[in-house]
C-alpha cells in the first residue's frame, strides 16, 4: 500500500515538473523560438508585453482622484493587468504549459473584475436589488470556482475566452449609445479599432504562419500585445467613464486626455471629476 502511494506521489510530482518545463504547451506561435536570446523562446512576444508592465502605473496616478471619489476597484484592473504582463511574458519566454495556464488565467481575472466593477445595474437580477456588493460577491465566488475548474480543466479557458467576446461587446456598444458625449464616441471608435486589428493580427497569425515567415515578419502576435493592450485600457477607460456618470453624475465625471487635453490622438484618455465631494459617493 505504501509502495503504491509512494508511485503515485511520484506520479503527480513527475507531472507538474513536466508541466513546468519548457516547451510543455501544444500552443506555439508563428516567431521561431530561440532565434533571438539563446534563454528565450519567443524573444519579441515575450518583451512586447512592456505595455502591459509599464502603463498601468500610470493610470493608477491618472485615475488616484477617481479612485478616491468614485471605484477603488480601479486600480485592481491595473494591477491585474500588470499580472497579465508578466504571465504573458513567462508563457512566450519558456512555451510552459503552466505559463499558458497562468496567462489565460490572467486574462479572465481582468475581464470578471472589471465586469464586477462596472456592469450596469439595470441589468442585475431582481434579486440583488442592485446590490453592488452582492454582484461582486457572486462573481468572485464564479471566478475562484472557475479558476479552480480551469486549473484540473484547461479547456474551460478556452471555451470562456470565445463565449465572452460577443456579450461583452453587445454590452460595451448598449452603453456607448447611451452616451451623448462625442469625445466618448471617438474613443469608442478607437477601442474598437484597435480591438478588431488585434483580433485580425491574431488571427493572420495563426492561420497564415507561412506567408509570414516567407516574408520574413513572423512576429504578428507581438502586434497583438500592444494592439489588445490599447482597445483593453481604452475599453475600461471608456466603461469606468460611462459608469461614473451613471453612479455620481453629481460630480460631474469628465474625460481628459495627458499630457494635454487637446492630445485626443495620442495622449492617454482618463476620468477626473468636476464637483468633487469631502467624502466618497460611491454607492
């Protein structure tokens, strides 16, 4: 009997060791590995995830006045957006199952709290009577489950990922159209632009690796980093906007672009507010 557990802890360790080693994914992008940095599988899909470890410190500085006033929450989205950063940039730099696991994982962090921050109340079941805090609950109790699920399941990422793009755009463009405000239009525009392009490029690099690697510019998914980077920080500028203005209209939620308010095409879009109460009005 001992033997026997013995063998089957050896079994289990033996399996997450060959989980962690290198190149224990199937999933293999179109940049040859190793060609650049002897210790680096795939050199510029790992560092172009810089975006992803730089920017979010930043709009944490951005967004300090609303995240006092408004949703502290905020800077959680950041933070995990730093995390998806530094899986990400594991996952491409050693092609680990375990890095794979821990970058899907990431992504669906950011996308469940980002929707437990700033889904619209109107659409809360009745019974919650549009209690924010009940809402978040519930989506950190699916998010753990979901994680754990996805951990003895890695197929359930996947099956996440594609099922929560349509509904998640139907939502954003539901809430775009509520908006008079013609600056919001145009950065919709934008996140959407940027979104679709990475999507294409995504895309493009899977499906014509060949044609890439002919023309000898295999790196379309180092593309994607900073194009997916661009429409996501954009889309929760935008979300975290529309819901301010939803939550405390009262203190006048507005969108301004740094370094100067007039940069609409380059500079970085964030939410500050004109009638700043003594006290936080969240609610």
């Amino acid at each position: 009997m001992y033997s026997n557990a013995g063998f089957s802890y050896r079994d289990e360790t033996d399996n997450m060791l060959q989980q962690l080693q290198r190149g224990s994914s199937e999933v293999d992008w179109c940049e040859c590995n190793y060609a650049i940095v002897p210790g680096i599988a795939e050199f510029f899909n790992t560092v172009s995830n810089f975006l992803f470890i730089l920017m979010p410190p930043m709009l944490m500085y951005l967004f300090r006045q609303y995240s006092r006033q408004v949703n502290g929450g905020v800077n959680i989205v950041w933070l995990l957006l730093v995390v998806v950063g530094v899986c990400s940039a594991y996952f491409h730099a050693t092609l680990s199952l375990v890095g794979q696991l821990l970058d899907e994982l990431a992504i669906i962090w950011v996308i469940m709290m980002a929707l437990s921050l700033w889904f619209p109340r109107r659409f809360y079941p009745a019974s919650l009577n549009g209690d924010r805090n009940k809402f978040q609950s519930i989506m950190l109790f699916l998010t753990v489950v979901g994680t754990a699920l996805a951990c003895l399941h890695p197929a359930v990422n996947h099956l996440f990922l594609i099922t929560s793009v349509l509904p998640i755009f139907i939502l954003f463009i539901i809430e775009l159209k509520r908006s008079p405000c013609p600056r919001v239009h145009k950065l919709g525009v934008a996140c959407g632009i940027y979104t679709m392009l990475a999507v294409t490029v995504w895309i493009s690099d899977k499906l014509n690796c060949e044609m890439w690697t002919f023309l000898k510019f295999p790196y379309l998914h180092s593309l994607w980093h900073i194009l997916i980077f661009e429409g996501a920080y954009l889309g929760c500028v935008l979300i975290a906007y529309l819901d301010a203005h939803s939550e405390v209209p009262e203190q006048a939620p507005t969108l301004k672009y740094w370094p100067a308010d007039s940069w609409e095409l380059v500079g970085i879009p964030y939410v500050t507010l004109k009638c700043v109460g003594s006290k936080p009005t969240y609610r």
